[in-house]
C-alpha cells in the first residue's frame, strides 16, 4: 500500500521561504540537501510524518508561475479564528474566514494564505471529515 510521504513545490528564495513556512505553520527543517545545482530542503511539523519538500535551484532568479494546474496544500488547526488572528498579527496575509456549506451543513471553515511564491494553502478548522 502506498503511503503519502512529501509534496514539492519549487521556490525562489530559500531564506524567505523558511522564514514563512516556521511562522505561518510551525515547519522546521527535517532534512537539508546540498547539490551542484539546487537543494532540497523537507520541512516537517512534529506532528506528523508528511513532508513539504522545497525545491531551490540555484541559477534561477525569475519567479516560478504556478500555472492553472496547481490547486493548493491544506492543513488543519485546532482553532480557526486563532490562527486567523495571529496570521493578521504577524502579517502573513491571511484570505477571509469562509464557512463552506454542503446541503445546509458546514462543510468546513477556513482561510487561504499564499506564501512568497504564489503557493495557496488552504487553513482548516479541524473537525468532521478534517479531523
């Protein structure tokens, strides 16, 4: 059986990078790879396993475009407007809280968050089928 281990996005900046993901999600480098051309840095948060692997080329120096294939990483969160206030606080940018309904019931409440490259993250009251 197949078990998810890391999703890789490609980013421009290293340090501003890091920077964004320890504050916004408490993700801390699990694992740092040096290369020629590029690195790989797997970032993880202590409570789980999954990785989000950063992609830095060295020689690039344009933006990455996200294209229209990208749709984006979702996390959960014991508490929503917490987390939306302290987004705000430390000037992360967060998108506005939605209560996402399916038939009358709320599917889910959240917000986005982009980070510096243009990746959307997708932040989760936890509970019901995001539990």
């Amino acid at each position: 059986m197949a078990k998810p281990v890391h999703s890789m996005i490609r980013v421009l900046d290293e340090t501003r990078s890091l920077d964004f993901y320890a504050r916004a999600f408490d993700l801390q480098i699990a694992d740092r790879l040096v290369f020629e051309d590029f690195a790989l840095i797997y970032l993880r948060h202590a409570s789980s396993p999954f990785e989000l692997e950063l992609t830095v080329n060295f020689a690039r120096k344009e933006p990455y475009l996200a294209g229209d294939g990208y749709g984006h990483l979702a996390v959960v969160v014991d508490d929503l407007d917490a987390e939306h206030a302290r987004f705000e606080q430390e000037k992360l940018s967060p998108g506005p809280l939605r209560d996402f309904k399916h038939d009358g019931a709320t599917l889910a409440r959240f917000f986005f968050v982009t980070d510096p490259d243009g990746y959307k993250i997708e932040v989760i009251q936890k509970g019901g089928r995001f539990g």
